[in-house]
C-alpha cells in the first residue's frame, strides 16, 4: 500500500497517511487475504463466494459488491477510481500493490507430511496434495498454523495460545477466524462442516490427523448438542447397550463423535459406520476392518481388546440385523460396550434409549447467527420455530439466508424440501427431503399410509381422532411410528414435526389417500359440536386448555368453503374465544368472513356479526363494529339474546372511546335485554358493564351496588371473576382495601392457569394497587410486574399501558421519579391513540411526575393534554387545584388519604 499505508490483516485494520487506524471487518479481512495471496490476478465473484463465503456457485448475491465496496472506503485514497482493489470487467477483481510483503516465521516444520484422510499435507513445502493429485500452496501463517495444530494431535488448543505461538503475539479473534476459514477451504470437503480443522464452542481448536479405516461418516451436522453428549456418558457408565435414538439431521453422529474423543470414556472405541452396509455379512465386514487384522472370530478378536466402546453409526435399516449381532457379541464379550444411532429402537432386551431432543429456541438461533454470520439479520425465532429447531435444517437455512432474509424464507418454507438443499454433503442429508426419504425407505407399506394420512393434523392430536382418520390399529400404528422417530408424544397428544409432516401431506395424494381430508375435517366439526354449550350466551364453547390445543385443527377447517351452514356455525362459535383471549384478530375476522359466505340464517348471520364486533373494538376498529352491531339489531330485532350481546358491545365501545352517555344508555339497555332472556350469566354480565360506566363517571357507590346485585347470578369462571375484580375496584374507590383485596384475590381463584391472560392480568393490576394504597410498595411491585407480563404475553396494548401507569405512581411514591417518568412515558408509547380516559389518566400522572421534579411548563403542557381528553373530570380538577399551590404528593398515611389518591388516579 506505499510507505504511508499499512494493511495488518492479523489485527484486522487499515493505518492510511495519516489519521487513526480503520477497523477491517472479519469478512473483509478475507476478502483481502484471498486477494492479497494472488496479487496481480483476476479473481470471478463465483470464486470469492466459494472461498470467501462458502456458498455455492448456485447462490445468487450482490455481497461481494457490497463488500468491495465498503473495502475502497476504508482504504483507497480515492474509492471511485481504485489503485489497489481493481474491478476486472466481465471477470471480477483484481489486487494491485508492488509493495506486498509476506511474513515468513522462523519456526521449525515437520519433516513428515500430515494426513488426513487421503488429503496430504507437507508443512515443509507448505503445499497439500489432494487425492486427485491437485495441490493448493499454503501460507507461511496457514503452514505454522497447522505445525501447531498438529504437534497436538486430536487435542483441543486455546485459540489465544495458539495465536501467540503463530503470530508471536495474541491476534484478534478476525484474524484466527480468517485464517482457520482458509485453511478449511484449502483442506475440508466440505468447509462449512468441517471434518478434520474442527472449532469447539468455548474451547478452541482442534486437528483431527488420523481416522481408523471405515471410521465416522460426515455428520450431518456441525452442531454438538453437549446434554446429549453427557446423558450418553452417564447412560454408557450404567448399561452395557445404549441407543441413541431421533430424526434424521438431529445430529446423532456427530454426539457419537464428540462422545468417541471424551475424556471422560476411558475404553479402547472402535468406530463402525453401517450407512452403507447392506446386509448382516456387511456388518460384520466393517467391524472385523475396525477392529483390525487379528486371529479367531469377530467376538474373539472384540473380546482380546478388553473393555472396548464399539460405535454403531447409523444403524436403522439393519436393526433386526444389529439386533441378532449384538446379542452374540455381548455375551462373548462381556467387557465390551456399545452406544449405537438409529432413527429406529433396536427392542434388545439390554436396550437403554437415550432420546436425541430439538435444540431450544435460543440455541437454535444462535446456531443460525453463528452459520449465517452478517447474513442472519432480522427475528430468527420464527424460521427456527418452522424448521423444528433441528440443526441439519438449521444449518441449510443458515446457507439460504446469503440470498434472503429470515423472513422471506419463512414465507417459502413449503417448498422446503427442495429449497434447502448443500452440494457436497452426504446424499442422506444433502437436503431435507434426502432425510426424509432415508426415513420414508424405511417404512414398511402400512406404516407409509398411517404416516400420510395422519399428516393431516396441525398441531397434535390424540388418538380417538387418530383413529378418525386410520382405517386400522391406529395405537400399533403410532407406537410404530413413534418407533421410528416420526411421531413424539408431549402433553398426553401425539405430535408430527412440521417438516415430516410436510413431506407426508406430499406421499398423501400418491398412496391414493385423499378421503384422510375430508375424514379429519369431519372430526373437527363433531369434536367441535360437543364443545358447545346451548346454556351459553349464543350456544358459544368454553375455552380451556383441551380447545387451545385443537385450535391448530380447528383452524385447518376453514382452509376450503363450509358444505353446510352447521359447518360453518359450529366452527365459528367455537372459535371465537380461544382467538379473541390470544388478540389474533386478524384470524377471528378471517374465521367469520369465512363463516358469512355460507350463512343464510338471520340468527346465525347475527351471531357472526356479534363475534366479528368483539374483535373490532378490540382491535381499535370501533366504527366497524359499531356498523355491525347495528346490523344485528335490524337482522334481529326480537332476539333477547342478541340484543343483549349487541347492546353489550355497543356499552364496551363507549367505554373505550370515553363516551359516556351513550355507554350508560348502551348499558342499561342491555340490562333490559339480558332480563328478558332469563339468562342469570347474561344479567351478572350487563350489571358488570354498567357498573364499569358509574365506576368511571364518578359513582363509586352506584357500582358497588349494581356488582353487589350482579354476584349471586354470576357462574364461577371468568364472568363470576370479572365481576369479584369491579366490585374489588369499586370498594376500593370507596376506601375498603381490606375487602377490595379479598376481591381481587377471590378473582384469581376462579381463573385456570394459562386461561384468560388478560383477567389475571388485570385482578394482579387491582391487587397491587391496593397492596400500594396500603403502603407496600414491594408487594406492589410484584404483582404489577406479574401483571404486565400477562398483558405483554397476550399483546393488549392498553391493559399494558394501565400497568405501567400504576406501576410508576409505585414508583413515584418511593421516591423513584425517574423511573415513574419512564413508565409513564412508556405507556404512553403503548396506548392507541382513540383509548381517550386510558391517554388522559397518563397525562394526568406524567403532570404530577414533572410537577414533583420541578418541571412546571412541562407538567402543564400535560395537564391541558389531560383536559382535552378528559375534560373537567375530578382528577384532571384535583391535580390543576394542586399544581397551583404546590407539588403534588401521593404518599398514603391513612385508608382515607389512600381512597381519595384512588378517587384521584384510579
């Protein structure tokens, strides 16, 4: 670069003329050492994407532009007219520098070649000659690099160690990284998944130099799930026989491999890979050369070792062969000990199975980030989620993204058989269809139509609806299957990872099984018919948690036009409650527009309309469910039922908009409604709402007793909770803590766990207000922090403003201003812009907050804020009164005081 600039690849930076060093990214440092290394020759964007990027030369990228481009900024003293890092048109780039200098280190090198495999290296000349008789020159750093590495064979070295010993001085981690990722291209197969310059997570480096004869095929993953690793060890120290048992991909080898180079096994391993063994004589041909030349039999031979690990690779389409083996070979060799994969048990009656599980979510996507490096931008928990979180799918997505975002693979992960496919890996796994058909081969015919017509199901099911679906032993069948690691159980329901299923749906139509469809549809509908419950408002079902784990299925139905209006009405009533309590609104509107293009029926059209109107104000699209109410009123103006659902709507949307006459008037007439129909849960319902209307105008008394009269008639469940929770407000309002406590925590007792998120939510919102008024800011907390992650986990943005407001007045009163300005800030953030009483009661506070820090201009610009929203409410007059005199303060001494700050804030 001249006298004035100096490139230093090892600490990744540029020094120009004058200034202060450029800091050179990892893959820019590659970049420049591959050039650097041919200086004066045209190098094709295919060839840096091969030895720079790894990809292959069918990915289609703009990176080596981009990348160039950034290099020019950084060290061209004129990036548009370069004078080092030189565009070739029509072939690529080129480096130019006469003043490139390479570093020769004074260390010793071994006088024998190194071998791996059939690749040989010699350090001496610094060449590798592969088996081909191709040769690929090495630097002198790549050449000491390996002298180290391979003084230590097998054994794992320091990465900061090493690099002082190479460079003579600690490199940065882009250096050993670039130069390892050279290295690898020069020696690996494949060097994305490196067999012999192999990095241990946390650890370091190591150089595998030498592998028995038929040893470990490639793993089709370079990921090492170490809990497997270490349940494969404890398992191996208590049982003679232990399979390790799972899907293809999930890296079963490569736990074998790692497990074969522990420390912590001290037995003789002997190494067989039976993926391409035929039959038993294969077998017994690939463990004779692992065992080596030696006299008598195989047990003979295996027994003269001693106590000996033998490692039975990929074992699952010779199990019965595997079987009989081992039986012989345990009883002659009783010192012996064998630890086999396979997607398949083997049933030997010694057989301890030890189960190879999907990564967690954060693994997974640290697995994507750590493959995909700069390319992995953007949510990765979706793409690892659809992948099943198996790392060989994993590591081929991670290959994708060098075209794509995660986003936009996801959204074409249903041609993910084909798309996520690797030249130069093993055939078994060089894509994901690969995998599967491994497995599909496996099967025996029956076993193939059960798995086909079973991938019908979305999200699990049990086995009556198995049963549904399977003409046959439907139980056999899933134990078999289960067997063969294609079916798991979680959760008493049996369960198909999507990928499997996907490849299944294929096989389906194929094996002439297209009634499985329409048979698994009609299930839905009789299971969701016996669900619903004609003493509930509108025939709707109860949610639990057995209707959250079928709603997958459920879903599945709406995928094709109703056959009936039963179809559609049963449907959608069951759908509604499990979709309005997870806020997936855009799918309960999609479930009942569905559902309207098939209905006829007056009644059955309002109920849908009745439903989709929940949705909408829930969804801030208040004018919308406004019109559909209407509409109900006129399809049927002499229901009871559905007029006290619509007046009910129409009350819960003038609340929200802070229209309070016309929600008092909606609230009345739903009362009215509810009492002609009879229905206790209905009245118990309205009283609620029209309580909810007093509480918020100021008549505090009035809801105690419209609650008080609503209780008795209340069923347990959520309403008979909704209920306990106002009443527990309005006693509060009216200086009662002790009972408003007991209410609030009644409440919680009538709710499932993991049911209603937002009713626990906001009886925890009530118990730490009142914990607060009482003066125990800690308990306060706790509950309010409970709170929040209740609303946060179901995505109501409004509940989560009002939990931030109380949690900042807890705040406020320790003293902690900042912070209660911060969540005031923040639920202002949260609420949506037409939620009028929510946005006042925050101004209100954020008014009292700025006043209490001296910030008095500011604290006004939000009282008139609080004004424009709600008017000359009390808490808006109260804290104007306040303001003029002096800095508000909300500390509670008395039950007294602490009623009037809840008449104040609350």
């Amino acid at each position: 670069m001249g006298d004035a600039a100096r490139i230093d690849l090892e600490r990744a930076r540029f020094h120009p003329p004058s200034g202060r060093w450029v800091r050179l990214t990892t893959r820019e440092v590659a970049l420049l050492a591959y050039l650097m290394e041919r200086p004066g020759v045209s190098v094709s964007r295919s060839e840096l994407l091969q030895h720079v990027w790894g990809y292959s030369d069918q990915v289609v990228t703009r990176v080596v532009d981009r990348t160039v481009a950034r290099l020019r900024a950084k060290i061209e003293a004129h990036p548009a007219e370069p004078a080092h890092l030189v565009t070739v048109h029509g072939e690529g780039y080129r480096w130019v520098d006469r003043d490139a200098e390479i570093r020769q280190l004074d260390h010793p090198q071994p006088s024998e070649p190194v071998r791996l495999g059939s690749t040989e290296v010699d350090l001496t000349q610094h060449r590798v000659r592969r088996p081909d008789g191709t040769t690929t020159q090495l630097t002198a750093i790549e050449a000491q690099l390996l002298t180290e590495l391979a003084a230590s064979p097998g054994q794992v070295m320091d990465a900061q160690a090493l690099g002082r010993r190479v460079w003579g001085h600690a490199p940065s981690t882009g250096a050993l990284h670039s130069a390892v990722a050279r290295l690898r291209r020069k020696l690996e197969h494949d060097p994305r998944h490196p067999q012999w310059l192999q990095t241990v997570r946390g650890s370091g480096i190591r150089l595998m130099v030498s592998q028995p004869p038929h040893g470990p095929a490639p793993p089709s993953t370079t990921y090492v799930d170490t809990g497997l690793v270490a349940a494969l060890q404890q398992a191996l120290h208590q049982h003679r026989l232990v399979t390790v048992l799972g899907p293809g991909g999930i890296g079963k080898t490569r736990a074998l491999l790692e497990l074969s180079h522990s420390s912590d096994i001290e037995l003789h391993v002997v190494w067989c890979d039976l993926s391409d063994c035929a039959d038993a004589a294969g077998i017994d041909s690939r463990l004779g050369a692992a065992l080596g030349p030696g006299p008598g039999d195989l047990p003979h031979r295996l027994r003269r070792r001693g106590p000996a690990l033998v490692l039975l690779d990929n074992a699952e389409h010779l199990v019965t062969e595997v079987r009989d083996r081992l039986q012989r070979w345990m009883a002659q060799a009783p010192e012996a000990r064998f630890a086999v994969s396979s997607r398949t048990r083997l049933e030997h009656a010694d057989e301890h199975v030890v189960r190879a599980r999907p990564m967690t979510v954060e693994q997974a996507e640290q697995l994507l980030r750590d493959r995909a490096g700069d390319d992995a931008t953007g949510p990765l928990g979706p793409l690892a989620e659809a992948l099943d979180r198996l790392p060989l799918g994993l590591e081929l997505a991670a290959a994708a993204l060098a075209a794509c975002t995660p986003a936009e693979l996801c959204e074409r992960l249903d041609d993910r058989l084909d798309l996520l496919a690797q030249a130069g890996r093993p055939q078994r796994h060089a894509s994901l269809r690969d995998v599967l058909e491994h497995s599909w081969e496996l099967l025996p015919l029956d076993l193939r139509h059960a798995l086909a017509r079973l991938s019908v199901f979305r999200g699990g099911f049990g086995l009556p609806a198995a049963e549904s679906v399977l003409d046959g032993p439907a139980l056999r069948w899933l134990r078999a299957l289960e067997g063969h690691s294609l079916v798991h159980r979680r959760d008493g329901r049996f369960h198909l990872l999507h990928t499997p299923r996907l490849f299944a749906r294929e096989k389906l139509e194929a094996l002439g099984s297209t009634d499985a469809r329409e048979r698994h549809r009609a299930w839905c509908v009789r299971w969701a018919e016996a669900r619903r419950d004609p003493s509930q408002p509108l025939g709707f079902a109860p949610t639990d948690a057995a209707l959250h784990a079928e709603l997958p299925n459920l879903l599945s139905c709406i995928d094709r036009p109703a056959t009936s209006e039963v179809m559609a009405t049963t449907l959608v009533g069951v759908l509604e409650g499990p979709l309005l309590e997870q806020r997936r609104l855009h799918t309960l509107d999609a479930v009942i527009r569905w559902g309207l293009d098939t209905t006829e029926t007056p009644a059955a059209r309002a109920r849908m309309l009745l439903q989709r109107a929940n949705g909408g104000y829930l969804g801030h699209e208040v004018q919308r469910a406004r019109r559909d109410v209407q509409r109900v009123l006129q399809l049927v103006p002499d229901d009871a039922r559905s007029a006290a659902k619509a007046w009910t709507c129409l009350t819960l949307m003038g609340i929200r908009q802070g229209r309070w006459s016309d929600a008092t008037q909606a609230a009345h007439e739903a009362i009215s409604a509810a009492r002609e129909t009879g229905h206790d849960a209905m009245i118990a319902s309205a009283l609620s709402n029209l309580a909810m209307v007093l509480r918020n105008t100021g008549d505090a008394e009035g809801a105690r007793t419209a609650l008080v009269e609503a209780l008795p008639s209340a069923p347990d469940g959520p309403v008979r909770a909704t209920i306990l929770m106002n009443l527990g407000i309005a006693n509060a309002s009216l200086g009662q803590l002790d009972e408003a406590e007991a209410q609030g925590r009644a409440a919680l007792s009538q709710l499932e766990e993991g049911v209603r998120l937002d009713l626990q939510g906001r009886c925890h919102g009530l118990v730490g207000e009142i914990r607060w008024l009482r003066g125990d800011g800690a308990a306060a907390e706790r509950n309010l922090d409970r709170a929040l992650a209740l609303h946060q986990a179901e995505g109501a943005a409004d509940a989560v403003a009002l939990v931030l407001r109380r949690r900042a007045r807890v705040h406020m009163d320790a003293g902690r201003l900042a912070q209660a300005l911060e969540d005031a800030e923040a639920g202002l953030r949260e609420v949506p812009t037409d939620s009028a009483p929510i946005r006042g009661a925050l101004h209100v506070l954020r008014s009292a907050v700025l006043w209490s820090l001296g910030r008095a201009s500011e604290a006004q610009a939000d009282l008139a804020q609080a004004r424009t929203l709600l008017g000359n409410s009390p808490a808006v007059l109260t804290l104007a009164e306040a303001c003029d005199d002096r800095p508000v303060t909300l500390r509670t001494d008395t039950d007294h005081d602490a009623a009037a700050v809840f008449r104040l804030l609350g």
